[in-house]
C-alpha cells in the first residue's frame, strides 16, 4: 500500500502502483489539510467575495462575477466546455498516473477541493477505473486542462473508461461499482483541470520505461561487444575517473561486470589497437544519458509532490493567491532534455548495428546471413533501425521553445510541456525497437562465435531473448521477431536476469 501526503511521492511508489499493482489511500493528516483548505473556500462564498475561479468566471472571463447560486452551473459548465481533447487516449498508465499525481497534488491542502473527492479519485485508481483521456489539446499552461477534463468528466460520471478490457461508459461502470457521480461545488472543476499532470504523468511513465531501457541498452551492448571481439580495456576504471563524470564511472563498471568472465573480448593489440567509437565510446555517451535521466527525475519527484493549480489557499482562506505554478516550463524543459538522451541511445546502437552486419567492419557473415546472397539475413533491418533513429531526430526537436497566445491573449506564453512529454514517449518507443534490432544482431554473432565462450550474464540475457527470437537459419519476416522482443525488452524485470547470473 502506497500512501499519499501530498509531500513525499517517489518515482519508486509510482512504479508500485502502475506497475505492479500497488493500492494508495489518503494520509489523514492529509485528509485534514484538504478539509480545512475546502472550509476556506465555503466561507469565502457565503461572503461573496471576488476571488478568482471560485466567485468568478474563467481566464479572460476572470472579472465576471458569478452569483453564488450558480456555483455549481459554473464548475459543470468549465468541465464540459473543456473537454476538447482529440486523437488516441493516453496509454491507460498514464491515465492512471494522471489520477494519482492529481490526488496527492490536492491533497497538499492549497486547493479548497472536498476531501470526497479525492477519495473518489483514489478509488478509481485503486479499481482500475481508468479514464479515456484524449493525448492532443494541451497547450501545457493554465494546466493541463483539455486531458484533465477528460479525467475530470468521469468524477461526474460522464465520458468514457477502460475497464476490465473494454472501453465503456463511465456511469455504467459507476453504478457497477456502486459509486455516485460527484456533483461538483465552487473551486473543485477547477482545482482537478488546474495542472500539470498529464504531462507530468506522460514523463513520469516515459522516465520509468527510459531508465529500464537504458540499462538494457548497456546489457545489450555488451552482447555487441563480444559480437565484435571488443577491446575491454576502453572500459578501464581509470580511464573513467580521469574525466570523472559519475554517470560514466558508473555505465563502465556495469559493463565491466557484465563481461567479467568472457572469453570473446579482447586486449589491446590481440586483433586490433583501438574500437569504433560506437563500441569504445559506450561509457562517455551511455554515461551522458544518465546524466540526463537524472536530471528528468530529479524534476519530476519535484513535480509529483508539487501544487500546480490556480488560485491556491493560504492560511486558512486569509490569503489567496494567483498565481503560475500551472505553467508546465520545467516539465517541458526536462521532456525535451529526455528526448536528446534516448535518442542518443538509438543513435549509438545504429551504429553498433551496422559494425554487426557490415561485412566491410567486421569478419562475421554478411548481413549475419546464414546463405549471403540468395537470403539478405540482417539487411533491412539495419534499414529500420535507421528509419527509426531518423524519426527520432525530428520528434527530438524542442516543444518547450514554441509558444501561442490563448483566451484572448489574458494567456500569452504556453510550455508545450505535454507535445514534449508525447514526443519523449514515441522517440523511447522507436528506441526500444532499434535496441531490438540490435540484440537480434548481436544474438547471431555471438552465435556464430561461440555462446559457451560468453560471459556468465550475457549467455543468460542470450537464452533469455533466444526463448522469443530464434536464430535466423533462413529468412523469414522479422518485423515479428522485432516486435515480441521489444513488447519482451519492455515488460521483463531487469534485474532478475542480474540476479540469475
């Protein structure tokens, strides 16, 4: 069980919870917070006072007044009017996340939001109730409100959720369950579409799935390394701590584990004096994307913790303050950095594709064909992995440094924050297959040199990914072997192939 204060989420919780199943309920003390934060905003509207979102309409209609009797009209109507979101549904993990991040952000007491309806939340998280929540429509400033109005329309038992498979009516599922739509009262349409979650939630589950990828980018590319008969002493510790970036000490040393008893690897000076920069680099760039991964999680357990919403609610209804923190900028910043960094990680492994199927790079068969010639072996895959590594360049180009002006220029600069976090997500997709381009490759090379000559780890990462890929002893359609070992890449726990070794 996970439990949410509004303070101390982790990455690591996260992970419990969309992962593996986890439930999550409120702290009480929590609860409380919420409860006198909402008790703040009740006072204010039985003494109608001018206060932003609560007494008033919304962006440029911020001067309108709103009788207090028409409270409720006005939460429903923000709600549905901005629910405008187009294309696919988010991935139901990010969905979920959504939820959550949402939860433990107005659980921090600044909102004025009914403790009921963060249980409400909590407990569509802990069904599985998971809203249909278009990924196109957010400028990712004012927060995320197209995709949080989508989340927020089932709170009021409209819209659509996944559950158990299918695709259905929320209030169907609702009264399933034996939940009652909400009837939203002042502040509360806004404080649930007033933020950054669905940016945050993308990056958060595009960061869980980067960090599993980058470290089977480095397993992987050791099975290249012993493909090729690579030079083990570019890995030197020493040679690591004479730049001194922990990122790459650290990516060196896994490696230097991982091929610690191999006898494919080779010395300087055995076959040749120095590798190609894509082999004997591995550390400097592997190690440059750490750096990045944990700057994005750095910011991201910044977020996951932080209020985002407009207005917030300070000393008990005393101060309430318009303010920004709904601008997604740090997210977006931090979306975009992971984009550079995985896919530098495509990038490489390109490369190391290429010195496995090249017969001019390397002494292995031609295209790793069993028959070179009348079958083409590794060719075309070579070719997608260059296709995907070329589309990652484009979606790699910075969201965070476009801005539009929106409701009549009252929001002039937006962070684009949730294109960036989408982009990140499809550029480690496209990753995951070209890394599984490459362990095909290496796979077959190390075949062809000799699998009891691998290392200890490697062979068990080799009969692991042989369980869904065979070797290639005729040509046959590879877009399915591609395909099963990048769903395999995505969904196997690392670090039990570390253990079983």
């Amino acid at each position: 069980m996970v439990m949410l204060t509004g303070h101390s989420l982790t990455l690591k919780d996260l992970k419990e919870v969309l992962f593996r199943g986890q439930k999550v309920h409120a702290s009480e003390e929590s609860m409380k917070a919420a409860a006198k934060s909402r008790e703040a905003v009740e006072k204010i509207v039985a003494e109608g006072r001018n206060v932003y979102g609560i007494t008033t309409g919304f962006g440029k209609f911020s001067d309108v007044l709103i009788d207090k009797g028409d409270v409720q009209e006005l939460q429903l109507n923000l709600i549905r009017s901005h629910a405008c979101g187009v294309g696919e549904p988010f991935p139901k993990t990010v969905a979920k996340a959504m939820m959550l991040l949402r939860a433990n952000a107005l659980l921090k007491g600044y909102s004025g939001i009914r403790p009921k309806v963060i249980e409400m939340l909590l407990r569509l998280v802990n069904l599985d109730i998971i809203p249909v929540i278009p990924q196109q429509g957010s400028l990712g400033a004012s927060g995320d409100l197209a995709p949080l109005s989508h989340l927020a329309l089932v709170l009021i038992g409209e819209g659509e959720v996944f559950y158990k498979g299918n695709r259905m009516e929320a209030l169907k599922v609702l009264k399933q369950e034996g939940l009652r739509p909400i009837t939203l009262e002042a502040k509360e349409g806004l404080a649930l579409i007033n933020g950054t979650q669905a940016m945050t939630a993308m990056g958060v589950v595009g960061y869980l799935e980067a960090e599993q990828l980058a470290f089977e980018s480095e397993l992987i590319a050791s099975m290249t390394i012993e493909g090729l008969r690579g030079i083990i002493d570019a890995f030197a510790e020493k040679i690591q701590i004479a730049r001194g970036f922990k990122q790459q000490i650290d990516t060196a040393a896994r490696i230097r584990s991982y091929l610690c008893d191999s006898l494919l690897t080779t010395k300087q000076g055995e076959q040749r004096v120095q590798d190609a920069y894509s082999l004997r680099c591995i550390p400097q760039v592997h190690g440059a994307s750490w750096q990045v991964l944990d700057y994005v999680k750095e910011k991201l357990e910044i977020e996951i913790n932080a209020a985002t919403d407009n207005p917030l609610i300070f000393d008990e209804g005393k101060m309430v303050i318009s303010g920004g923190n709904f601008h997604g900028q740090p997210i977006a910043f931090a979306m975009d950095f992971m984009k550079l960094a995985v896919a530098e990680l495509a990038n490489i492994s390109e490369r190391r594709i290429e010195r496995l199927v090249n017969p001019q790079l390397n002494d292995l068969p031609p295209f790793l064909s069993p028959e070179p010639g009348l079958q083409s072996g590794a060719m075309i895959m070579q070719y997608a992995a260059a296709s995907l590594v070329s589309e990652n360049k484009t979606l790699a180009h910075p969201a965070s440094v476009d801005s539009i002006p929106s409701s009549a220029n009252q929001e002039d600069h937006v962070s684009m924050g949730t294109i960036a976090a989408r982009h990140a997500y499809q550029i480690i997709q496209n990753t995951r297959a070209v890394l599984a381009i490459e362990l095909i490759c290496a796979m077959q090379a190390v075949e062809y040199r000799g699998i009891d000559k691998m290392a200890s780890l490697t062979k068990t990462f080799f009969k692991k990914g042989r369980e869904q890929v065979s070797s290639i002893q005729k040509d046959r359609v590879f877009s399915n072997d591609i395909k099963n070992l990048a769903e395999w890449l995505k969904n196997i726990e690392f670090c039990h192939i570390i253990k079983k070794a």
